[in-house]
C-alpha cells in the first residue's frame, strides 16, 4: 500500500458540495492500495501511521505521534499515488490496486483506524472529492509498505 500524510492544522473534504468529513489538528491520509495488498498490510499501514512521530513536542522536536496528541485522522483514497510516470506524458496507473480491491482494502483501513484511534474521517470511495487542508510545517511524509 501507498500512503502520504500530511501533517495538517485543518481539512476537510466534500462530494457534491457536501462535506463527508473534517478534522482539527492532525493527519491527512491519502492512501492507495496495489494489487498484491492485503488486509494484514493496510492493519500494518494504519499501525504505523498512528504512532509515526511527526508532532513537536515540548523541546520542539518531531517526538509525538497523532495518537500523543490527540489529533484527528482524515483518511481518503487516492489511487493516483500509484502513477507511473515513467513513459510519456500521461501517468498510466495500471499500478494501482482495481476497483473491489481498493474499495475493500480502503474499508479496512477506516475499520482499523477507528477500532484504534478515537476520532477517524474519510472521503468517498470513487467519488470526485475536493480536499481542503491547511499543511502544518509543512509536513508531508510518503510510506510504501508492502507483503
């Protein structure tokens, strides 16, 4: 799987002019699933996430993780962080994860998320979502983990 986060002070998404989630202070998942992912790498992906030090701590050192400071996470999916730029000028993404795959292994991160930290929002599967975000730092952190 393929995430970035992003270290944020606000964000929020909306489909259709509604908004589907918002978080304060927090992270700001954008993950994709690839094809040979599984649920036990999105359970390993979210387990990372929520204890990756990435907030200052007193002394003002990246020492504290989401979970230490009680921040919100905004989970959306993003197959596009699959593109392989590699030939031409049009990104091909036949990396990512299909439709099913990617809905079932999104769900799962969401399940996951919420069973471990209190507060977890999300976009909309498939749907044309804006995002709106205010990057702290900025921070923005790229993770691939795969089987």
């Amino acid at each position: 799987m393929i995430a970035l986060l992003q270290r944020v002070t606000s964000a929020r998404v909306e489909v259709a002019g509604r908004i589907t989630g918002a978080i304060g202070p927090g992270l700001l998942m954008l993950v994709c699933a690839e094809p040979a992912d599984s649920e036990a790498i999105a359970d390993k992906l979210v387990a990372k996430v929520l204890k990756l030090r990435i907030f200052s701590d007193e002394a003002g050192k990246m020492n504290r993780s989401v979970a230490d400071i009680g921040g919100g996470l905004m989970v959306v999916s993003q197959f596009t962080l699959a593109a392989d730029t590699a030939g031409g000028n049009r990104p091909s993404f036949s990396a990512a994860a299909g439709p099913e795959l990617g809905r079932r292994l999104y769900e799962r991160v969401l399940a996951t998320a919420r069973a471990l930290h209190p507060q977890v929002e999300c976009g909309e599967f498939g749907a044309d979502m804006q995002v709106h975000l205010v990057n702290d730092g900025p921070v923005t952190i790229p993770i691939t983990l795969r089987a």
